[in-house]
C-alpha cells in the first residue's frame, strides 16, 4: 500500500518552510487554512507546531502509532507522533540522549501534547510485565500531578500552575526502566487566593466530590459547606471521575493506603484552616491584638488540631502570636486580625507548596531506576512547563514564568541556529548567516549577578531596615533604569504614559511588553515562616507534617537556625540553570503549543491572538533561520525513492549510490543547478518552487504510469477471461467425449452380460440334469430331513413358554431323531431367561431376593410361621425411626438396620414390656417408645445364636456372649417381635458380616 506523504493532497502547507512567499500574514493564512479543516498540526522543519483544536479528533488511536512507527518525518502528514518517533529512534538507535520540549501559553495544549507524547513512547516499548508496571507508573503520575498542580483559569480549565520536566530512561531495548521528575515554581498563592471565574487546584473540589461520605467524616468535611479557599464549590461530575483517577493512580504508582490517607487529611486540613477568622482586640498597651473568633463555639480548631495532630495551644499561638530572637533573647508579641490572617495564609501556602515536592519526591522513589539495572541509560526528557503569561495584573509569579520563558526561548534559538549550521557542515554546505533577535540581552536584565532585576529583590530581602515593594521598586529603577528594555514611571520617557501604574515596572520581553505590580514581591520572594509556625508543624505527631524528615524540619525548637533559607528567586534561579544544563546536553525536539481562541471553542481562529503568539514564539524566525541556506532538505535514498519515476534510468529501480541516481533525476528534469547543492548525504534545494516543480513533475509522471499500469492490466485482465473461457471449453468438450464413450461402453457390457448369462445358465442346467439322475434318491432324502427340522425348529420357536424363569412349560417332540436335541434346547432357553431376568434386577432387589434366600435356608421347613412370611417385603425400619428427630439426637449416626415395635419378655415374672426392637450396624437396642431411652443394648459381636420355636409365634431368644471380665452376665434376652423372621435374617447376616461366623 502506498503511503502519503505531507506533499501529497495537502491542505495548505505542511511544513511552513515551504512557503511562498514567506511572509507573517502568509504564515498566519496556513495555519489558519489547515485549522479549519482539522489539520492541527504544522512542521518548521523538524519543529512541530501544535494548533489547540479545542475538541477530540480521531487521530490518536493504535492504528495511528503504528502508521507512525519507524517512519520518516516527511514521509507522512505533520504530526506529534512523528517528533516523538524520531526521538524515540534516535535514542534508541543512536544513543543520544533527547529532549522533547513543549512550549506555548496557557491554554495551548501543552498538558495533552506532554500526554501525547508519553503515550506514544509507552506504545513503542515491549509489552513484558515488568515493563508494563514501569509505564504504567511513569503514565499516571500525571493524574496524580495534575489534580494538584493544576487550576482552571479564564484561558484554560486544566492549565499547570507549576512547571514539569521529566527525564525518562531507557535500557538497551529501548524499555523504560525509570523516570525522574522535576518540578518548578508550584504557584502556591492561588491556594489562598485566585481570580473571578478562576478555581483553585483540582484535588480541593475532587474530594469534595468525589469522596464517599465515610472518607469526607474521616477528614471532617462532611459538614462545612462553604470554604473560605474555594469561594463556592462548583460541583463538576467530572471531578467525581477525577478523584477516582487519583486514587487509582496512587495505587499503581505504589503509595499506601496510610500514605493517602495523609495526604489527603492535609489537604483537608488545608481548606478547614481558611475557614479560622480573627477578630481585633485592643491590649493595655494600646497595642491591637486579636483572637480567633468564637473558638469555643468554633469547631473548626479542634477539628483542625486532631487532623494535624497539633496541641490547639501550639496551633492558636502560633497563629496569632510571633516570636522573635535576638542575641540569645526571646520576644513574643500578639499579631493584630490582618497579621494573623496573613500568617494563616503563609502557613496554608506552605503546608501545600511542600506537600506537593513531597508527592514529587515520593513519585520519584517509586519510579527511579533500580540498582539492578545497567548503570549506562538512554534518556528521553519532556519539558511541560508554563507558557508565557500577560494578565491584566502581573505578579511575581508572572514574572518569574515569563522569565523561564525567556529562558527557552534562548536555549531554543541557540539550539535551532547550532543544530542547522552542524547539518550544513556536516554535509559540507556553505551556509549563509541571517540576523535574528537574541534575547539574552533581556535574560541579562534578569539575571545579571550584580545588576540584574533577580539580584536586586534578593538584595532589599536581606537587608536590614525598612524593606518594602516601594523601596524595591525605587531601586530597580536606579539600577535598571537605563535599559532599553526596562520601563517606570521614573523614566522620563514614560512619565506620562498612564497605561503604566506607579507600582510597576515593565519588561518589554521578546514576546512582548508585559507590566508587573511590585506589591507582595518581596513577601513571595522571601520564602519564610516565621518560627512559632514551623515549630507548631514540626512538633505535630501527623507522618508526613511534624518531625526532623517532615515538611518543616527548620521548626525543631532544640535547633536554632541563624542562616536564612534561600529565596524564592534565588532557588529558581538555580533550578533555570540547572535545566538549561540539562537541556544543552541532549538532542533537541521541539513542540511549540498555538491557543486559537480565548473562548475556547472548536473552529474559531483568532488571527490577532495568533500572530501575538508566533512573535512570542519566535516562529518567523524559526523559519528564516530554516530557510536562510536551504529551504528543503532530504537524504538521497528518501529522494531516489519518492521521485525515481522522473527519469528512465532510475525507474523502475535503481542499483547504484543513491547520490548518482538523484543526480540522474535532476538531470533528466533538467533543473537549474543554482537551486540545489549535493550534500554527502542529502540533497538540499534552495526554493520551495523547486520542490513545488518536481511534485508537479512526479504527479504527472505517476499519472502516465497509472495509465500505463491501468492499459496493462486491463489487457492482462481480458487475456485472463479468454484463457478462462478456452480452458472451460476444452472442459466441456472433454466431458461431453467421456459421457458419450461411457454411455456406449455400458451398452456394450450390458449385452455382454447378458450374452454369459444365458450361456452359463445353459452350461449349468445341462450339468444339474446329468447329476440328478445319477443321484436322485440320496438328493430327495437329505432334503427331506432338512425340511423336517426346519418345521421343528419353526414350531418350537411358535409354542415358547414366557419368560418367567418359574414357568415349566415346554413343548414335546414327535420326531424321534430329535429326542436328544429337545431337552437341550430345554435347558438353553432356561438359561437364557434365568440370565435376562437377573439382569433385569436393580441392586436394591437383588439385596431382596438374597435377604429371602438366607431366610429361606434358615426357616424353610421348620418354623410353621415362614410360608406366611414369604409374601412380605423385608421393610427394615417398620416404625420410620431414622425420620425421628429424637433419634437424630440419641442414636449418634447409626445405621438403622431394622427398627419395629415389640415386647421384652422378663425371664422372672414373664411379663410383656412393651419398647422398640432396634438392629443398628453395630448393635441390638431395646428403646423406650416415647423417650427413646436406651434401656438395653447389645453388641453384634456379643450375639451367639438366635432361639425360636417351630410354630406361628414371634418368640424369639437372643443369646449372648458372657463377658470378658469378671462381670455379672445378664443372661439372654427373650423377645416378641411381629416381624421376626425378619429381624433373625437381618441378624443372621450382619454377625456373619461382622465376625466371619455363622448363627
């Protein structure tokens, strides 16, 4: 089957590269052109351009990665799949480290292409059980991130308020063995405070509606219904969903049920401690202090102290008293209502800001690489991190995003510029320098150690005196003043530009102007609680809060820390370094992310928002830098493959070096050689008019050899039917011939046979003539005899007796040769029928018949009872005692034998007591016929005879053994029973069964 290539019934252009002309509306008229038909994605060379499609398109399925696997970038339409692929290629056949990074505003899809992408590497990789586990556990640690680290905002419902990079590593096979993520910037404030319309991380509204109601007592939330954190909950079915997503993905990642559990009764914590209001006090000192509003009645304190585990004297100081030591002297003071609201704030913002290292940590440790495995593995990066950012009011946060962003946005043109001058010079290709905007000049206005803006807010954090964001406004503008990509107020030049306030600054950054309100600066950028607070969270007994490997080991009172922890600024700082280190040392892939719209539909394309979007992304210059030697570029096997058809020397193959035959394409199309260069390896051509010519080239050439295929195999198809239509004639005739000759030949051999007939029928009656006269006597008497018998035979068989083996009747014989065979057919007909009825007998009568049999030669003749007896079935339980529940009770199990009312005799005074005559398996057991009280019992073993005298009585004696020991023998048992015979049969066989003796 043949595969489309990105050239092949395109809409628009598929890799801008080829555009022409090269202009922004141009750019911008493309990707809107394959917007609108659900063409999302865009190449720039090797780059891919991702338009947000605001709804779910049929193009991520298996069937797609397999389309996708080990092809060429250019071989099919642009897409993630095929960035990813490549990488994952190149990792893995090569041994280069990559990295793939995702870059774009909020709302551009950055989360889902990171998504996309883990997806598409999971799918690449064995299918082995361990290795199954390993991807699972590297795929749902985005569940477990995103519900908390990420919000819905105006411009996205799952934007990522924290910045992600993970490193996934790979053995030999190209499996994954591990993975290490390592977050950024998490912003915490939104945990305390977010904008109109705006919600807070996901995990606060999944447990609300998500838990069961025994989960929401167990972390106290069953009866709050509003929260001061999440404004009101907006109830979402999906968060329910979500929430259980969570929990699921907890449980592969391989935390503990405990280790839940304490997670969330943080987050609970968290949200219970927003609700605490104070209210103002005045003190005797003049002083205002406050308290926490009616903490009697309040239940939220307490509810909080047991779910942190903190004594509420710990948790109420530290929330409105603060402690300041100097020179080894202690001071305490109360806090006014603002101050301690402010403090509860800080405390909230950070239990959760290191809660959330916390679940990156503890997701590391589970999906790090194990000692087992080799020391030496291929690493594939994925870098999601926060786009840039321009709000109405930008804060520290803004700035801090934006310069991260900054940042790539470096890296990223260092790398495009580095990687295309090393293809040039590796293929040997003289390369044109083209000029572009470096923005390192704004990471320096940034970063700069001495004069940068990061340097000048650590610098007002530490000193002593009266710090506030004014003085750290007034000191930029001293120091940074002056740079021409610095704006204030104090600048001259803006003095009356009122579209920037008093307390801000403005960075005119590479993808825009963007102005930031100093106010809280220098608290975020601070990163400190004060020490009543991390001493009341270290001294918690909660696992994951208190003590010296919980979230605030700096609280230990026994400890005094003098050195202050790093800043906000200074510990991103670091970490931006340490990813851009990172990131120099692997093969780029790049993903850059397009937000549409601001209303967050499907087929609505904002041309302004777009084109603000390829500026900040740098994506024009991307493509002038693509183009400025080259504007296409392509190995000589790729190249003699697609276009082979153009020259006759090389179609329909070609078997020399791939560069000969490109050169023979060329040729024969006779293209001007100033617009294109042989590489050692690739075939780079100048124009996208060129390539443009040599596709209508090709389409024209495939069109005549689809004629010419299609002329061929119609005449092959036509020439098949007649050898189909000459192959059934010769058929037809064949069998036709065979019918005709078989037909005659039957005729002939049904006359022959005929012919032998009569001849042999004359032949043999000619001989039985000559016979018969010679021997007609001997002939009629042996045919005589054998008449007779056979009228024997019939009448015997005509005049049988039943089948009834006690029938005696038998038919006579007149013949007197006969007379020995007619008792032997007799008896073999007896035996038969004895046979066939003994087989017609199921095994209960069969016991029966042998029951009668023993009774039979033990009474037949001499007792004048037994001929009455013979009509009577051997019942056995006469009473239906085995149905008693009392016997159920008494008798312990036993197998009733026989069971039937009668007397016991007492040899003294003959007296008749009436009881039961139980035979038991075992046992003789006389019983009360109410109680069923045992009151005689006699072993089978212990039985010596049985006495009975010859007439119609049911007098028995039963004759026992006298003991062993020196004991007093009771003597025999004299008894009257109805069914006697019975009983003395069942007797008689069961001693003789038991003791191999006979009675």
């Amino acid at each position: 089957m043949a595969v489309r290539s990105m050239l092949d019934e395109m809409v628009g252009v598929g890799d801008a590269v080829l555009l022409e002309p090269l202009s922004e509306d141009n750019f911008l008229d493309n990707l809107q052109k394959r917007f609108q038909h659900d063409e999302i994605y865009t190449y720039i060379g090797n780059v891919v351009v991702s338009t947000n499609p605001y709804k779910t398109l049929p193009i991520y399925d298996a069937e797609m990665i397999e389309k996708y696997r080990g092809r060429n970038l250019y071989e099919l339409p642009p897409h993630i799949y095929a960035v990813s692929d490549l990488a994952y290629r190149s990792m893995k056949n090569y041994g280069r480290d990559q990295c793939i990074m995702i870059t774009g505003e909020s709302g551009s899809g950055k989360t889902e292409a990171s998504k996309l992408v883990m997806k598409y590497v999971a799918a690449m990789s064995s299918r082995s059980t361990e290795v199954e586990t390993i991807k699972q556990q590297l795929l749902q640690s985005n569940p477990v991130l995103e519900a908390f680290g990420n919000a819905r905002t105006n411009r996205n419902d799952n934007s990522s308020r924290f910045g992600k990079y993970m490193d996934i590593e790979f053995d030999f096979k190209g499996d994954p063995v591990g993975g290490l993520i390592t977050n950024y910037l998490l912003e915490k404030s939104r945990v305390v405070r977010h904008g109109e319309g705006e919600r807070n991380f996901h995990i606060f509204y999944q447990i609300l509606c998500g838990a069961s109601p025994t989960m929401l007592k167990k972390l106290k939330l069953e009866n709050v219904e509003n929260f001061s954190y999440i404004k009101q909950l907006d109830a979402n079915p999906e968060d329910a969903k979500s929430f259980n997503e969570v929990l699921n993905a907890f449980d592969i990642i391989g935390f503990s049920r405990s280790e839940v559990d304490n997670v969330l009764m943080l987050v609970a914590a968290v949200l219970k401690l927003g609700n605490i209001r104070f209210k103002a006090i005045s003190a005797k000192n003049g002083m205002d202090n406050c308290t926490i509003t009616n903490m009697e009645e309040h239940p939220e304190v307490a509810d909080i102290c047991e779910m942190l585990s903190i004594k509420p004297h710990n948790l109420t100081s530290a929330l409105t008293e603060r402690t300041m030591t100097a020179r080894k002297e202690s001071v305490t003071c109360t806090l006014s209502a603002n101050e301690a609201s402010y403090n509860r704030d800080a405390l909230c913002k950070e239990i959760y800001d290191r809660l959330f290292t916390w679940l990156v940590n503890r997701i590391n440790s589970s999906i790090k690489v194990t000692t087992q495995t080799n020391k030496k593995c291929k690493v594939m990066g994925v870098l999601d991190i926060y786009g840039f950012e321009v709000f109405e009011q930008n804060g520290f946060e803004q700035f801090m995003i934006n310069y991260c962003n900054e940042k790539l946005q470096q890296i990223f043109v260092e790398l495009t510029l580095r990687e295309e001058q090393e293809e040039y010079v590796k293929e040997g290709i003289e390369w044109l320098h083209i000029d572009y905007f470096n923005n390192a000049i704004i990471c320096q206005l940034i970063e700069s150690p001495r004069s940068g803006i990061l340097s000048m807010l650590d610098e007002e954090c530490l000193r002593p005196g009266d710090v506030t964001d004014a003085t750290l406004l007034t000191k930029l503008e001293t120091v940074c003043g002056k740079h021409e990509h610095f704006e204030s107020r104090r600048d001259t030049r803006f003095l009356g530009d009122k579209t920037l306030p008093h307390n801000a600054f403005r960075i005119q950054h590479y993808a825009g102007k963007v102005t930031y309100v100093v106010e809280n600066f220098i608290d975020k950028n601070n990163n400190s609680l004060f020490r009543n607070l991390s001493t009341a969270a270290f001294l918690s007994l909660h696992p994951l809060l208190g003590g010296a490997k919980g979230l605030f080991p700096e609280g230990d009172p026994l400890t005094t820390m003098l050195k202050r922890p790093p800043t906000s600024a200074t510990q991103f700082k670091a970490s931006m370094t340490a990813l851009m280190k990172n990131l120099l040392m692997k093969n780029p892939n790049y993903i850059r992310c397009i937000k549409p719209n601001e209303v967050k539909r499907s087929s609505v394309f904002s041309s302004d928002l777009v084109r603000h979007q390829v500026r900040y992304l740098g994506l024009m210059e991307n493509v002038r830098v693509r183009r400025a030697g080259y504007a296409f570029r392509q190995k000589y096997e790729d190249c003699i493959t697609r276009y082979k058809m153009l020259s006759t020397k090389t179609w329909p193959s070609w078997h020399g070096p791939p560069k000969e035959g490109v050169k023979q394409i060329l040729l024969k199309t006779k293209i001007d050689p100033e617009q294109y260069e042989y590489g050692k390896s690739k075939i780079f051509i100048r124009n996208p008019r060129t390539l443009f010519k040599l596709e209508e080239y090709r389409n024209a050439a495939l069109h005549d050899i689809a004629t010419t295929i299609q002329k061929t195999w119609r005449g092959y198809h036509h020439w098949k039917l007649f050898q189909i239509m000459r192959q059934a004639q010769i058929v037809i005739s064949k069998t036709v011939k065979r019918h005709q000759n078989q037909q005659r030949y039957l005729k002939l051999k049904s006359a022959t046979i005929v012919m032998q007939c009569f001849i042999r029928g004359w032949k043999t009656r000619r001989e039985y003539r000559k016979f018969f006269r010679a021997n007609a006597g001997k002939v009629i008497a042996k045919f005589m005899e054998k008449y007779v018998v056979y009228l024997y035979l019939t009448k015997t068989r005509d005049s049988l007796p039943s089948s009834s083996p006690i029938d005696k009747k038998w038919s006579s014989c007149k013949y007197q040769f006969l007379s020995s065979t007619h008792p032997i057919l007799r008896d073999l007909f007896h035996k038969w029928r004895c046979m066939k009825y003994r087989k017609g007998l199921t095994p209960q009568r069969k016991t029966e018949l042998s029951e009668k049999l023993h009774a039979s030669n033990l009474f037949k003749g001499k007792k004048s009872l037994y001929p009455s007896s013979l009509v009577q079935k051997f019942v056995g339980d006469h009473v239906t005692l085995s149905s008693n529940q009392k016997w159920r009770k008494v008798g312990g199990g036993a197998i009733i034998i026989f069971a039937d009312e009668g007397f016991k005799i007492h040899r003294n005074n003959g007296k008749f007591v009436s009881c039961y005559i139980v035979m038991t398996d075992n046992a003789v057991l006389l019983l009360e016929e109410k109680s069923l009280k045992q009151k005689c019992r006699v072993a089978v073993h212990d039985i010596s005879g049985v006495s009975f005298s010859p007439y119609q009585d049911g007098m028995m004696i039963l004759h026992c053994k006298p003991p062993a020991e020196s004991k007093k023998h009771k003597g025999d048992l004299i008894l009257n029973v109805a069914h006697s015979i019975e009983l003395a049969t069942k007797m008689s066989l069961l001693v003789e069964k038991s003791t191999n003796q006979k009675l």
